[in-house]
C-alpha cells in the first residue's frame, strides 16, 4: 500500500471533538513530521514505515486535539461569529517580526517539508481592506475574541529563513499563549533567550526548525506550560538537563524530545508529573535504568523510547487502571520477562518490542489476548522461546503483526491456524520464527495484506496460487528458505506489487521475461537458486510487450546474482533508476558491455559483479561514469591493468577490487576519497611503496586489506587522530622498517595482520591499551628481542587470537601476559549474537579472513569466528619451561609452541584446557612424560610432541588413540602401542638425552587443498599448505578463488541484510 498523507488526515480527523480545516492541516503536518509521508502532488511513499505510523497513530491524534488551536484561524474557531479587532501594538509587533525574516519562494527543507505555506508572506496592511488591515484574519494568527490581543502564532512550515534574536518583536506578544514555530529554518542559530517574557505561553512547538545548541533555562521558567515540542536532530539539553525541566513545567500533559541530546539518565522526578499524556524521548541518547515509575504515570498514554541503546528497561507490573496506548521501546536495552500483566492495559493500541539489545526471557504469555484494542504488535528480535500462542487468534483488531526474529519451537506454518482469523491484518512478519513445512492455502484468507515477510525459515514446497486472492499485496518477502518449482506465472497478474525477494531458496527453471513488465516493481531479488538464465523473449508468450514497453519503469533494486547468467541483462539497457545491482557469481566473461554505463548515471549507488569471469571495462572509459557511486565489488575476476577508477563525484565509501590481475603502483587517487570506509585491494600484483597520505584517508576507514601484494618500503603513520579502523591487513607483502606507533591512536582496531613481510622490530606492547584488539597476527616477519612483562593487568584484555611465529623473539616465554589475556580464559560476553568478526558496509558486512598454521598446516579461514582462540609462538628463539599459567587459558583451542629451545617438562595443567582442539610442542627439548591429563582432553584431534627428549609410556584415551606414529617420533624414551614399542614396565627409565636436528623448522609440505573442520566445530578452515620459500603466490590465489567460487550461499565479502 502506498500512503497519502492526506487522505489518512482526512480519515482520522473523527477522533477529535471538532472537525475543521485547521484539524485537517494540523493531522497532515504531524504525519508528514514523523513519517514523512507524501503530500498528494508528489509521490506516494512506499508503505515501510508502517509499524512506526500505527504505533504513533494514537499520539498524532491526541497531538492534533490537544493543540488544534495552534493551526486554527480565528474564523475556523468561532464560526458564525465577528472576527475580533486586531490590537494595533499587536499588529505592529508582527509586522515587525515579518520584516526581521527572508521568506524564501520554497522551503529550505523541500522535499521533506509538508505543505509549505508562507504564511508570513500574506500579511499585508491595507486600511483601505477591512481583512488586511485586522491582523486577526491574517493567515497563522488566533485572537482573543474580547480583546483583540493575539493569543495564538502558527506559523509552521511558513518558509522562515534566518535567526531570531532575543529583542525580537516576537517576545512582545506577551499575550500570547501558543507558539508553533516548526518546519522553518532557523539557520542553525540558538533558541534565543526571551521566551521568559511570554508567561503566559502553554504550548510551544519548534520541532525541526533548525534550531541548535543547548535549550536555553528560561525555557523552564514557563510554568504554565502544558505541550512542548523540541523534537529534531540539533537541540542539547544537558545543563540545565531534563531532572530541571521535569522539577519546573509541573503541569505538562505532552513531551516530545525527540532527537534532543540529552546524554544522561532519565530522572526519577519525570513520575511527578501527574498530568502527562504523552511522553516521547526517542533518539535522545538517554542512558542508565529507565525509571519503573515512569511506566505508572496516572494519565500516560503515549510513552516512546525508541533508538536509545544505552537504556536499559525493565518491564513493571502493570496495573489495571493504566490508560496506556502506545508503547515502544525499539533499540533498547529489554530485559526480564513480558510480564502477564501486560494484559491490564486494556487501552493499549500499539506494543513494539525491538531492539539488537533485547534480551527477554521465556515465552509470550497467554493473556495476551486479553489486548483487544491491540492493533500493532510487535515484538521483534527478542529471543522468546516456546511456542506462539493460539490465542493470538483472539486478536482480530491487529492490522500489523510482527514476531519475527525470536527462538520459538520449530512449528507447521500451516499448524498457526489461529493466523487466518486475523483478518484485518495489513502487516505480518513472521521471519526467522523457525517454521517449516509448505505454504497453507489459507494465506489467500487474509485479503487485506499489503506486507507478507516469511523469510528465514524451513518453509518448502511450491508458492501457492492462493497469493492472487491477496490483491493489495505489495511486498512479498519469502527469501532464505527452501522453496522449490518455477518462479509461477500468475505472479505476472499481481501487479501492484513492488518488492518480490525470493532468494535463496531452490527455486528452478529460467527467470521469467514476464516479471520485466510489473509496472510497479521497484525491488526484485531471485539471487542463489538453481535458475538458469533470462527466459528468451523470443519464446515468450508476452514478447510483443516486451519490445513495446519500458521494462519494469520503476525498478531500482536488482538481484540476480548466481542464476547461471552468461550475459548481461539486455533489458536493463538505458535504465535510469537503478540504484543497486547485484549480477555477482555468475558466468560474465570478457568485458563490461559498454551499454552498463549508461544504466543510473546518477542513481547507482551499489554495484556488485564479484565472483565472476569479467576482464575488465572497456578501454575508453577512464573513470567509472556512476557519479553517485557508494559500492563498488568486483572481487574475484580477471580485472587487469591499474584498479579502476571512481567518478571524481562519487561519495565511495566501499571500495573491493580483491583476487584479480591488478598491476601497477597504489593508486594515490583513493587518498581522495573522504568517505571511504571498506578498502580491499588484496591478492593483486600491485607493486610500489604505500603513500603517506594512506594514513589520512578518512575518518571514517574501517578497513584496510592490502594483503598479497608486493607494496615495499615503510608503513605509513595513521595521522586521522579518532579513525575508525577495525581491521588493518598488509600480509604477504615486502614491507619494512618499524610499525607505526600511530596505531596506537586506533582504538577501535579489532585486527591486525603483518606477518609474512620484512618488518624489523621489537614486540610492540605499546598496543597493549587498544581496548578491541581481538587478533594480532605478526608472523614470518623479523621480529626480536625479549618480550618484557606486560605494562599493566589489562593488557591485551580483549584479545583472542596471536601469532608470532617464525620471528627471532628470545628469552623465556610471555608468562606474564599469559595472566593478561583474559578473552582467552573466559567466553567474551560480547560476543554471544554476533557469530563472526566483521565490519559494517553500506549494504551488508565485511567478515574478516585470516591464514594460521593449524593441525601442522596452513590453513585459510573465510570467516574468524568470535570465540575462536588461539597462540602460536612457533618457530622463535624461547627458552626456558612452559609455565604453568598456560593452564589459566581455559577458552584456548589452539597452541602451538613448537620449534623453540623450550626445556622441562609437558605442564599437567595443559590437560585443563578442555577446549583444545591443537596442540603442536614438537621441535623443543623438553623432558619427562607426557601427562595423563593430556588424555582428558575430548576436543583434541592434533598433537604433535615430535622431537624432543620425552620419556616414559604414551598416555591412553579416546582421542590419543586416534594419533599416528609420526606425533611422537623422534622421542627415544617413549614407548606404547601407538609406536609399535612396548613399555618394559609401568615406570620406564628416562633414556639418554639425545640432540635432535631443529633446523628443518621451515619444514616443505606439497599442496593441499582441503576441507577441514575439527573438535567442537568453531572454524572451518581451507587448508593451503605450500613451502615457506616457494613463492608460489598464483596458485594460492587460485585455490582461495576456487574456494570462493563455491561457497555461494556463505560468500566470504558482503552478504545482504
């Protein structure tokens, strides 16, 4: 459905006690405030924030009811009666205020401002005219009808351009008692200060006025007042704060504070005022625990917080005499239960429960049912558990319902029986709910859905043909599970729709030339199914239409990434609207059609052709022609020549150009680019020394992946004092010289790569203090020196994953900060929702990747899961005994110190780390037995104690007894069954020392490519083993590549939200 503002103002309107004109503008303003809902000479929005407008629904009414006299002229208000005479200090006061302003021919804030009127611009005095010259009838102005003084100024969305100061003419109306001053701009200057002279003011509203800066205190002199609006993006109110305006505006009944920053906890005086209705704090950035009381407020009826993710809230036991109606609590802190007594609100209209932060406990209760009134319901990404109840069919006033994204038991679709009751809904959202099975035909029931979203479930079968009966259908959501069949063709007839999504699913056949011709399609995913090309026109039934017409007009999101394409999309030929396409892991070769240029010249903003066999773009393009350009991918293909090259009008902030043939030096035009977030130029041939003005991008960089290339010289200093950067990666290159202290000023690098390069430098404790350091990867580099005790006890807190292999590090081993490294004692509590570590991109996220040696192999990890840990010190210069703190280690699942001088003996406490999955000692001296505890380990599934003066018989155990021979080789003093030797009794003689030869420790392994997962399942890794001095960079590139290719459904780069 696509709203009109108007027509909805004019359906609402019965909820007031009066209907007027200025009740009908009033209710159009609002809407268009919130929601920015269209007005009719533009066009319509397309219908997707639904849940916000029915939630708010009730505050707009109370709002246009409350303070309809705010847009009511004198004659609306006392229809049938004289106009009052004008007081003349009135009206020259407001003359004067209309003289201190430029009325701009159209509203600054145009397109997004609702039905600019300059009203100031109509008032003229004319002695000769009876209306102009009583400024009583002027537009936006209400008078006392006594005494002619000016009581009421509504001069919202009048084309106000300029400042007001404090001596303004305004502040002389002291008259006046409402003051709507919103939908202007103010020119970012400051509320001025002489509102304390209009005492007398009871409403006053300068919501997205362009105001800015701190709420001036004499705002809180007004006591009297009963609604106050400061809703916008630039306002603080911080000193005075908001404990200061509840202990002063005692009789407010409405609030709203909207996108004020605030920055400190809600107070608990705000449950004093007795009178308020509404109350809405969204975006504020209010923190700390929402007051309980709050929520028992004797006449609250409106209450919204949503977007303040530092606050937390706990539901209360509600009463049964709260007059409560709208409650949303969207992107905050939830936890607790949903208590049963949320059946009590018997007034309640709207409940939107969501937020990333949402942590309730146990299921939806039963009395629920009890909401009658319910009309949107919504209780999202919570994590719910058991079952929805069937009494949700008691529910018949919902025309929005969402529950998706919680932990219910896996269920029948078709089992919901109570769902086709629901006949008014207009929104249902049932994703990611766990349901399976096929499609009931008692969808067609409900006729009046204008949203359907079943994604991420288990649901299967075909599409059934009963969606023709829902003919207000406009987005039709079923992606990510696992239907099957064709694409039907009876979708060809609903053609009021303007979003199908259908990916991932098993899908067949080829895409339909068909869905080219619904005229109202805006969005259309088909993206990883088994389709197999565009149906030829030729054969189509609708051919003629298809050369006749405009393929879908309005198209401007397209996925058709691995539906087995070998050209591009012909229809999409001259498309001005495009603003993302998605064509990657297709079967494109040779070069870019020269025709792509032309689709949205200036509206794409995402282009996507990565997985593909694609050359290049044609030799006379110099720069890309997108002059809008955010999203750039063309990750794994056969680009060649220098990377290309973005419009100088482009605002890029994601640039991935990774596994192609790219030559030529770093291309120091991306130093240009300010917005850049995501850079990856990894696995090219580029070759030069890195730009100093790398380290200066942009503030906002938040990856930097220049691996696998063969950039040389120093590393750059990050100069960006606040940088963003999460993940630097500059592996497999010839760099040298020290790292950049400069790092040190990135605290939120989250990952750090450097190893295979010539960098020669002491440990760098100095990272110690990064507060999100999680992976810190310096190997094959020429590190040196001792690794001195940490600088503090919460060094390195947060990290989990360090390798320093093959360095030249000597002295003993790090003990020390083997009591720092908390992450790996403990599971991070961080990181329980999000699975990998990651970056966000415009359009998705980028997982970060890495290569370790694991089980005595390199091995390649798409993705790095948050859990996973992991030391290797290998390959070094350490002497001295493993210390038994290693055994504090309790998350560890792989460590790997061999090929060191280490001497002594295996620590028992090794066998309490029961999350080891790897475990490499071989290449040291150490003495004595292997400790039984070793056998305790149930994870293990690599040892190696090879080379070494070990003694006695090898332990026993479900997961020893898996080893091979080759894990204790080497070892004279061993014996057991496991190397054919047996022990000549329980207690065996240590036998003579004898010197092993350590020097093969860049020992030569052949090629492999492996699919390998291990233990408790926390990676999966591609095993890419080749000889340390092979240089054999091609053919790992083609390995990962191949790999790439493959994976499809879990593509390492960007996946779609």
């Amino acid at each position: 459905m696509l709203i009109n503002g108007q027509e909805w103002a004019t359906a609402l309107t019965f909820s007031c006690p009066e209907k007027s004109d200025g009740h009908q503008h009033a209710l159009e303003l609002l809407l268009y405030k919130t929601f920015l809902i269209r007005h009719p000479d533009q066009s319509p929005l397309p219908l997707h924030t639904a849940m916000e407008f029915i939630l708010y629904l009730p505050v707009l009414i109370h709002i246009v009811c409350l303070t309809s006299n705010f847009h009511l002229t004198a004659s609306d208000s006392f229809s049938g009666s004289i106009t009052p005479q004008c007081h003349g200090d009135d009206m020259s006061m407001l003359l004067e205020f209309q003289n201190s302003f430029t009325i701009a021919s159209s509203n600054p804030l145009a397109p997004s401002i609702p039905f600019p009127r300059p009203k100031v611009g109509s008032w003229k005095f004319d002695p000769d005219n009876q209306t102009s010259s009583n400024c009583c009838s002027w537009d936006g102005i209400e008078c006392d009808e006594g005494t002619g003084r000016v009581m009421a100024l509504d001069l919202s969305s009048s084309n106000l351009f300029g400042s007001i100061n404090s001596s303004s003419s305004l502040f002389r109306l002291v008259h006046l008692q409402r003051l709507n001053l919103a939908f202007n701009h103010f020119n970012h200057s400051r509320i001025p200060s002489g509102f304390q002279f209009l005492s007398g003011l009871t409403h006053l509203n300068l919501s997205q006025s362009f105001f800015s800066g701190q709420v001036p205190p004499d705002i809180f002199t007004l006591t009297g007042m009963i609604s106050l609006d400061f809703s916008g993006d630039l306002l603080e109110l911080r000193s005075p704060g908001l404990a200061s305006l509840a202990q002063n505006l005692t009789n407010l009944q409405f609030l709203n504070l909207d996108g004020v920053d605030i920055l400190s906890p809600v107070p608990e005086t705000l449950a004093r005022l007795s009178s308020l209705r509404s109350l809405s704090l969204s975006g504020c950035r209010v923190q700390g625990v929402f007051p309980e009381s709050i929520f028992q407020l004797p006449n609250l009826e409106n209450l919204m917080l949503n977007h303040n993710v530092n606050l937390t809230v706990h539901l209360p036991a509600f009463n049964s005499i709260s007059p409560l109606k709208t409650l949303g609590l969207l992107d905050t802190r939830l936890s607790g239960e949903l208590p049963n007594s949320i059946s009590n609100l018997k007034s309640l209209q709207g409940l939107e429960l969501d937020s990333d932060n949402c942590n309730l406990t146990g299921s939806l209760p039963d009395s629920i049912e009890n909401l009658r009134s319910l009309k949107s319901l919504i209780i999202r990404g919570c994590g719910l558990s058991g079952s929805i109840p069937s009494s949700f069919g008691s529910l018949t006033q919902l025309t929005y319902l969402d529950l998706s994204s919680n932990a219910f038991s896996l269920q029948n679709l078709s089992s919901l029986s109570w769902l086709w009751k629901l006949t008014n809904l207009q929104t249902l959202s049932l994703r990611e709910t766990s349901l399976q099975g096929e499609i009931p035909s008692s969808i067609g029931k409900l006729s009046q859905l204008e949203i359907l979203d079943l994604g991420d479930n288990r649901l299967s079968g075909l599409i059934p043909a009963q969606f023709l009966n829902l003919s207000q259908l406009e987005r039709l959501l079923l992606d990510n599970n696992e239907l099957s069949g064709h694409i039907p063709t009876w979708l060809s007839n609903m053609t009021q729709l303007t979003l199908i999504n259908l990916q991932f699913n098993r899908l067949r056949g080829p895409v339909p030339v068909w869905i080219t011709q619904l005229p109202n399609l805006t969005s259309l995913h088909l993206c990883f199914n088994q389709l197999n090309g565009i149906e030829d026109p030729d054969l189509s039934k609708n051919r003629s239409s298809t050369r006749d017409t405009v393929a879908l007009p309005k198209l401007s999101s397209l996925g058709l990434a691995s539906c087995n394409l070998r050209e591009f999309p012909i229809f999409l030929q001259n498309h001005p609207n495009l603003e993302l396409l998605d064509l990657n892991s297709n079967n494109f070769t040779e070069q870019v059609p020269l025709w792509m240029q032309n689709i949205g010249m200036h509206s794409l903003r995402s282009l996507n052709l990565s997985h593909n066999f694609l050359t290049g773009f044609d030799p006379s393009l110099k720069t890309l022609p997108w002059m809008n350009l955010q999203t750039f991918d063309i990750t794994s293909n056969r680009f060649t020549g220098p990377p290309p090259r973005p419009s100088r009008f482009a605002n890029l902030d994601t640039y991935l150009v990774p596994y192609n043939k790219l030559s030529g030096p770093f291309p120091r035009w991306i130093c240009n680019l300010t917005s850049l977030v995501t850079l990856d130029l990894s696995f090219n041939n580029l070759r030069s020394s890195l730009p100093e003005c790398l380290g200066n991008i942009s503030m906002s960089l938040s990856v930097l992946n220049l691996q696998r290339n063969r950039f040389s010289g120093n590393i750059p200093q990050m100069y960006a004092s606040g940088m963003q950067l999460k993940m630097i990666a500059l592996g497999h290159n010839q760099l040298q010289g020290q790292l950049p202290r400069s790092l040190a000023n990135c605290s939120m690098l989250e990952f750090i790569d450097l190893g295979n390069n010539k960098i020669s430098d002491t440990f760098p404790s100095w990272l110690e203090p990064l507060p999100q350091l999680k992976v810190l990867i310096l190997s094959h580099n020429k590190f040196h020196g001792v690794i001195s005790r940490p600088g503090s006890l919460s060094g390195f807190q947060r990290l989990r994953i360090i390798d320093l292999s093959y360095n030249m590090f000597t002295g003993m081993l790090p003990e020390g900060y083997f009591q720092t490294w908390t992450s790996m004692k403990v599971v991070d509590p961080a990181a329980e929702k999000v699975t990998y570590l990651q970056a966000r991109c415009r359009y998705g996220f980028y997982d970060f990747y890495m290569i370790l040696i694991n089980k005595g192999i390199h091995m390649y990890y798409p993705k790095v899961s948050q859990i996973f840990t992991a030391i290797d010190l290998s390959g070094n210069m350490f002497a001295g005994a493993i210390p038994n703190a290693i055994g504090d280690l309790q998350q560890l699942h792989l460590l790997n110190l061999s090929n060191n001088f280490l001497i002594g003996g295996i620590p028992s406490t090794i066998g309490g780390l029961s999350e080891l999955e790897s475990l490499d000692l071989s290449g040291n001296r150490l003495s004595g037995q292997i400790p039984w505890e070793l056998a305790e380990l149930n994870f293990l599934s690599f040892l190696n104690v090879s080379s070494n003066n070990l003694t006695g018989s090898i332990p026993r155990g479900p997961q020893f007894n898996t080893f091979t021979k080759s894990a204790f080789e080497g070892n004279p003093g061993l014996c057991g069954d496991i190397i054919y030797k047996k022990c000549s009794s329980p207690d065996v003689a240590e036998s003579p020392a004898v010197e092993q030869d350590n020097s093969s420790w860049f020992w030569e392994i052949d090629w492999k490519v492996v699919l390998l997962g291990y233990g408790s399942g926390v990676a999966i890794g591609l095993v890419i083993e080749n000889a340390f001095n092979s240089g054999k960079q091609a053919g790992l590139a083609a390995v990962i590549r191949r790999r790439l290719q493959n994976r499809q459904r879990q593509s390492r780069r960007i996946r779609r939200n």
